[in-house]
C-alpha cells in the first residue's frame, strides 16, 4: 500500500500538559518498526519557563535503564534547547534499541505546553492498525 495511513503508527510519546518540572515519556516499543521520528509541540510558556528535549533509548522498559541516545543516532538537528513557545519539533532516531522516549527537562523558569507524538515507520506487517 502507498498511503501513509497504512504504513505508519502515530503513538502518544507525552500526554499534552502544562510542564512544570522534567517529565519522561512514554517507553515506545519500536518492535515490529525499522523507523520512529518524535514530534513535541509547544504552547504557551510561563515565567521564561526554559526546556530541552531528548531522546533517550533502552532494551527494557524499566527507568532506570534508559539512556542519552548518542547524538549519531538521532536524525536532524530540530529539538532546540530551549524549546520555544507555540512551535513544533521534530527529530529521528535511527538507533538500535528496542524502547526509545523523549524527555523534557526544565532548565529554570516556571513551565511550558507541551506534548509529543511518536511515528513509527517501517512496518514489517501492513496495513499498520
């Protein structure tokens, strides 16, 4: 199939919320995917709220064992440090590991909106449910 839709699986990486401190994501089970780009939209920011965005990778879905994703094994240079307000970003990550997720880390200030969404691409079965 050459549609979009079928090919591709859009996963909840972060539930939208005012952030007011460092949140992580969601593990995202790349099983099953050759492919996942993250996208973290923002609103409003209070109080020169100041956030950066990672990606962090790991073989089990336990906290502890997630890790800094090495830089080459994310794609673009979009996640900005800090994130700004109202905008979307987006980065890749062609790693190895079975569970990746995006980590927001409050830098100073009071808060920010934010949420993300994992794509995963690459479905070794289709169409993707």
């Amino acid at each position: 199939m050459r549609d979009l839709a079928n090919n591709l699986a859009a996963v909840l990486a972060l539930s939208p919320a005012v952030q007011a401190a460092t949140v992580k994501g969601v593990a995202i089970d790349l099983k099953g995917f050759d492919s996942v780009m993250f996208v973290v939209n923002t609103g409003t920011i209070a109080s020169a709220g100041s956030f950066a965005a990672t990606i962090e990778e790991s073989d089990t879905t336990t906290d502890g064992d997630f890790t800094p994703a090495a830089a080459d094994a994310l794609l673009g240079s979009n996640l900005v440090n800090p994130l700004t307000a109202d905008a979307s970003f987006k980065i890749g990550y062609r790693g190895f590991k079975r569970y990746v997720r995006v980590v927001l880390t409050k830098n100073s200030g009071t808060s920010i909106a934010a949420g993300a969404v994992a794509i995963k691409g690459g479905a070794t079965r289709r169409p993707v449910a």
